[in-house]
C-alpha cells in the first residue's frame, strides 16, 4: 500500500549531498550578509517602536522602559556596523544571532518594568522572533537561533514582577512564535533549495556540451584562466592539449551525421579515460576537444597526449570500419606573469603545434621541443 509523508515530513527540506550542501550553505551566507547589509535597522526599530506601548500602558514608568530599549537598540546597530566593516560581512549569521536575542531580552527587560506590560509587549516578543528566518541559513540554524532564544528568556522571566498568569501567557505567546517561526523557516528553506539546485542545474547546462557530456567551450575557457589563477600563485606549470579527429569530414560525409555524432562521443569517453583524474577534458568544438593539465610540465604533457593517441588508435568503433585517429598539440606554460596573456597564448601555441601535426600525416603529437 502506498503511503504519502504527513504534513510536517513533506516540509522537511532534502539536504543535498556534503560538498554540495556546503556550496548551498556558502551561497546562503553570502546571499544573507548582501540582504542584510543595510536591514539590520528594522530590528532597532521594531525594538524602538514599541516603546508607544510602554508610553500607552504605564506613564510613570515608560521613561525608564524606553532607556532599556535604547540600550538594546544600540547594541543592534553597533552589530549592523561590525558587519558592515571590510571583511566582516562573513560575520553576519552570528550578528543576527545576536542581534535577535539581544531583541528578545530588551523587549522582556523592558516589558517588565512596566505595569501590566507583558499584556501589551509579549506581542513586541512575537513580532521580533517570527524576524528570525530571514536571517537564518536553514531550519537547523533557525532552531539553535530560537533555541538560544528562549533560553535566555527563561532567564529574564524569573527575574521580572511577574504573577504566574503572566508568565504563562507569555510562554504560550512566545511558544507559538517559535512554531509559526520554525514552520517559516522551513517553507522559506524548502523554497531557497529548490532555487538552488534550479540555479546549479542551469549553470551545468549551461557549460555542458549536449552531444558528448563534457564540459563546453564556455566552461573550459573559465577553467582554464582559474587553473592559471592558481598556478601564479604556486608557480606551478600548466599543460593544455588540443587534439582533432583525423578525416572527420570524410566519416560525416560517408557514413552520416548518426554515425559522426557517435565517433565524437566515443572519442569523448576514450580521452576521458585517458585522461588524470584532476585533469579538465570539453569540446572545444566541432570535432576539437581540449584538456587542461595542472602541475603538469611539457614532458609529462605529451606523454598524457601520446597515451591519448594511442588509447583512440586502439578503441573499435564498428563504424568506420578502418578505425579513428586523432592528432594533438601540446602547449605549456611554466610560469604565468599575465593570466590572460597566458591563455591566449598557450590557446595560439597548442593550434600551431596541432596544425603541424596534421599537416605532417595526422595520428601523432607535437609539442615544443626544448
């Protein structure tokens, strides 16, 4: 018998796998410190403006209320400028943890001190923790936040004039705070996943050759300049390999286009088994595909692209009966000044090398001779 998820399991947002779910939580941090960059005065406010009602409930104590939410309030905005200082926008989810219990103890301290004002100020208490998912990363991070929370609430409470009545009603206020809370939370963190996994699925088909799975031209031309980023602070040298499927023109215009589309992605998985682990491999068009080797020197380069080679010479492809070939140009970089210079020109280097290749016979490797 089939059986569907109740209502709370269906809220409950899937979690993505380890390094996924920390590129998600990464995202979310950053996505929060820009929001909240210039929001954190509405917390203030909200802390502020309810000392109306302390004016409206108690007139002989409201001054003294209202000094306990300016002291709160600047404990706020003092957070909201931290995190605004240069690198300190990381900063934000703790600030926000503080900034909505330092809300919640100010709103109890300052109800307190008046008469009859948890009648009236338990609703500043809703009001500040039903703030809390717009400033949390997940449900889970919004639980330990309220959890906090009503800890230090239970330490507030036991020091204020209050008659049990009143301190039951606040706790059932603020108990059903945290619930609405915490069901925000999870329709708000449910809703953010799925942009993200949207957001991820766009990116990759984005940089996704269609036909073969590698990656495309658009994705190896960021990859690329990245890996030459970091290899000009490692000083590492950096390898790309072009190589061209020989008489690709002849294999179209003799067996079709079904069976051209079929050597590429053949080719495609061949070269990627050729190929290191921590090595790129995409399509850098038509029947051009490029790798990008990191650490990788000249000698250890043509090597990876004369086991290329051999690994394509030697694979059955039933159609072209005779068999595939293909020709590579090897280009390397030892020490990166410019990182687009030096794109450029390994880019230039290696269709030099794999020209010369092709005009010597095809099936063979050319790489700079020292």
């Amino acid at each position: 018998m089939a059986t569907f998820p109740g209502p709370i399991a269906a809220l409950r947002p899937r979690r993505f796998p380890p390094e996924v779910e920390l590129e998600f939580r990464d995202g979310r941090v950053a996505g929060l410190a820009a929001v909240n960059a210039n929001t954190f005065w509405f917390m203030a406010i909200i802390v502020l403006a309810f000392g109306m009602w302390d004016w409206y409930v108690d007139r002989d104590n409201w001054e003294s209320a209202v000094l306990v939410r300016a002291f709160g309030a600047a404990i706020i905005i003092a957070t909201g400028l931290f995190q605004k200082l240069p690198g300190k926008s990381l900063w934000m989810p703790s600030m926000a943890k503080v900034r909505l219990i330092t809300a919640v103890v100010t709103a109890a301290f300052a109800a307190a001190i008046l008469e009859r004002g948890y009648g009236f100020g338990v609703a500043g208490l809703v009001v500040i923790l039903l703030t809390g998912p717009y400033t949390a990363i997940d449900s889970r991070d919004l639980t330990r936040t309220n959890a906090i929370a009503l800890v230090a609430l239970g330490i507030v409470l036991p020091l204020s004039p209050l008659d049990r009545f009143e301190v039951f009603g606040t706790l059932v206020f603020v108990l059903l705070a945290v619930g609405v809370s915490s069901l925000l939370g999870r329709v708000l963190e449910s809703s953010n996943r799925r942009a993200f996994a949207l957001e991820r699925e766009l990116h990759r088909d984005a940089r996704t050759d269609a036909l073969t799975g590698l990656a495309n031209r658009r994705a190896m031309e960021e990859r690329g300049p990245f890996e030459l980023k970091r290899a000009q602070r490692s000083m590492a040298p950096v390898s790309i390999i072009l190589c061209d499927v020989d008489h690709f023109k002849n294999i179209n215009d003799r067996y079709g286009h079904e069976v051209g589309d079929a050597v590429l992605r053949a080719v495609a998985g061949v070269l990627r088994g050729a190929l290191r682990e921590t090595d790129a491999l995409g399509r850098w068009g038509g029947e051009e595909f490029i790798a990008v080797l990191t650490d990788t020197d000249t000698r250890a380069a043509s090597e990876i692209a004369e086991r290329m080679r051999i690994a394509v010479s030697r694979t059955a492809f039933g159609r072209p009966p005779e068999g595939t070939t293909i020709s590579l140009g090897v280009a390397t970089v030892h020490r990166v000044q410019s990182v687009v210079a030096a794109w450029d020109a390994l880019i230039k280097e290696a269709d030099s090398l794999l020209y010369q290749a092709k005009k010597d016979g095809r099936n063979r490797v050319k790489y700079p001779q020292a």
